[in-house]
C-alpha cells in the first residue's frame, strides 16, 4: 500500500507529496476518457507518484517562493495568459496537467518512458511487419504537451540582462 497521499492546496505545506487527489482524477478520467482499465485505488496513487516525479522535475516559469517546499508550486511571479497567479494559489493548469500525466502512465504512455530500439522491419511466426523511418520512436502524448506548455519555460528561451 502505498504512502498517503497529502494534497498542496496553496497553504505552502512542507509536508505536500502531489496536488491532486485520487477521486479528483478517476473524475477528471471518467469524464474525459470512460472508465478505461478501472485500476485499485492503490494503483491511481502510485501513478500519482510517478507523475509527480516527472513534474517536479520541469523547468516551470515564476519562481518557488521558499526553499522548505518540497514542491514546485505554488509560485510567485508566474504569470499564465499575461495574468500573474497569487503565490498561494494552485493554478488549474497544474491540476489538468498533473490529471493528464496520470493518464499518462495509467494507459502506459508515460512521457519519461524509456525508449525501444527502432525496428524498421521485422518478421514472427510468417507475419511480417514493417515501420515507417519517420513514424514516431515512442507514443506521443499532446494532452499531456498542451496541459504543461502554460507551465513551463520554453526549452530555447533566451533572457537579455
């Protein structure tokens, strides 16, 4: 069983492990997705996890307002869609973007998968099958692009001093 799960609302707990809950997202996936695989409860929270392992590790923009969190958000100076976001305040683009990310994993599509080696053509059992050089190496993931692209510093942005 894994451990609980305590939920950062914008009090700037230093005991915080993830932004969202699990009925919050089996609502979010219900909604968007149907009810898909049905995974336990314990197996939500574990997803949980591993997305917020990924997440926390994003370059995001704004600023984390103390060194005691332990998580990224909330921030200060982080401005979405040119309004500036209360440094107290959990934005609604984490939660969709954290929703997405256990998505991610829960239909194992996880965005820090590890990458196979690509096979152009290959043949089992008389059933051959051969790939496009140009098709992707992993399955995308927009939602989960989309969901962050608010968030997170552009990869090549560049700052004038």
């Amino acid at each position: 069983m894994p451990t609980a799960l305590v939920i950062e609302t914008g009090s700037q707990s230093t005991t915080a492990n993830s932004y969202i809950t699990v009925d919050g997202y089996k609502t979010y996936r219900d909604d968007r997705y149907g009810v898909g695989n049905n995974p336990s409860n314990d197996q939500i929270t574990q997803y949980i996890y591993r997305a917020m392992s990924y997440f926390e590790t994003l370059n995001f923009k704004g600023y984390k307002a103390t060194e005691e969190r332990p998580l990224q958000f909330p921030r200060s100076d982080l401005l979405i869609d040119g309004y500036g976001k209360d440094d107290d305040e959990i934005p609604v683009e984490v939660l969709e973007a954290m929703y997405e990310l256990v998505y991610a994993y829960e239909t194992d599509n996880a965005p820090d998968k590890a990458v196979p080696r690509e096979t152009i053509s290959e043949s089992v059992n008389g059933v051959s099958v051969t790939y496009k050089s140009s098709s992707a190496h992993q399955t995308l993931t927009p939602a989960v692009t989309n969901a962050l692209r608010k968030l997170i510093k552009p990869a090549l942005q560049i700052a004038r001093v």
